[in-house]
C-alpha cells in the first residue's frame, strides 16, 4: 500500500514538472529546478555517489523537494545480493537577506532547513528467492547555498532520518538549474 502512494506521489511530481512548456523567460519566475547530488550517506556500510534531485518552489522562501538515491551490490561467490533505496520528500524554508531579497539572483547566499518524508526499500535477493521491505518515516535538513547565477546554484545539505534503523540522511553536495 505504501508503494503504491509513494509511486503515485513521485508520478504527480514528475508530471507537474513535464506540464512546465518553456523555460520561464524571467528568471524570477522559474518555479522549477533539478539538481546533480553527490551524496554521501550516513550508513556507513554504504558508498557516496552522484545522484539527482527534483525542486519546487511555490514561493520564494519555501521548496519541495524530490530525491532518489540507490545502491546495489552482489556477491557471486555467496549468491547474494543486497540494495538500499531511499527517496526522501521534503519541504525547506530558505532564508535571505533582507538586502538580497530584492536584489538579482547573482551570487546571493541563503540557508534553510526542513522536514522531509524519507521512504525507504531494503531488498536481499540470490538466484532462488528475493525478499523486500519498505518503511518510511519523517527526517530533518538544514542547506546553506548560493545562487550563482540568475539560474544556477550550488548548495550544501546535511539529512538526519532513522528509518527503522537504517541511516537514510547524510551529507550532500549539490549543483542545480532553475527553469
């Protein structure tokens, strides 16, 4: 039932961000981004690597955000193999300076922080059986960024979520494109 809601939730998103026709002519109302993540979890059986991330922003001050993070690895010596995949959804508040707020979107810096879904799925698998679990559970994010240029960002995030007991936030080096 969970999969189902989280699938349903990811397909609407995906399909607000295909309904934008054109890239937004203003800068100051680009109302999308998407970002390539670096990610570095806090499990420390787990690997960092580049993934990607999805950006809302209904106003200025706040973003909804989707990120997908997987790691997979098999054994063939013990046919065994075991994946991790998390998928957070979160709402951030940022924060500006009262004299950039107003000013361009060029080499602005801001911070936030936030409270995100975190939707979890452990899978072991060998050649003769596979098994799954998915839990969820809320975390906590705090980001300091800057704004590049009118569209382009750079940020730093730190994730804190314990999902039944699989540390499913870390540290994230992002870049992203405003649209």
């Amino acid at each position: 039932m969970r999969t189902t809601a989280s699938v349903s939730w990811c397909v609407l998103f995906l399909m607000a961000l295909s309904a934008v026709p054109v890239i937004a002519s203003d800068p100051a109302d680009s109302r999308f981004a998407v970002r390539l993540v670096y990610f570095d979890p806090a499990e420390s059986g787990l690997d960092a690597k580049a993934t990607f991330g999805a950006d809302y922003f209904p106003s200025d001050n706040v973003r909804v955000s989707l990120d997908y993070w997987k790691q997979s690895e098999y054994d063939a010596y013990y046919d065994l193999g075991v994946s991790v995949e998390v998928m957070p959804i979160t709402v951030t508040w940022v924060s500006r300076s009262k004299s950039q707020v107003s000013a361009p979107r060029q080499r602005q810096a801001y911070f936030g922080g936030g409270v995100g879904w975190y939707r979890c799925e452990l899978r072991i698998w060998n050649s003769y059986d596979s098994e799954s679990a998915t839990e969820s559970d809320l975390g906590f994010h705090v980001l300091a960024g800057m704004d590049v240029t009118d569209r382009a960002f750079a940020e730093v995030r730190y994730a804190t979520a314990d999902v039944e007991g699989l540390k499913a936030g870390g540290f994230g080096l992002s870049v992203g494109y405003r649209f």
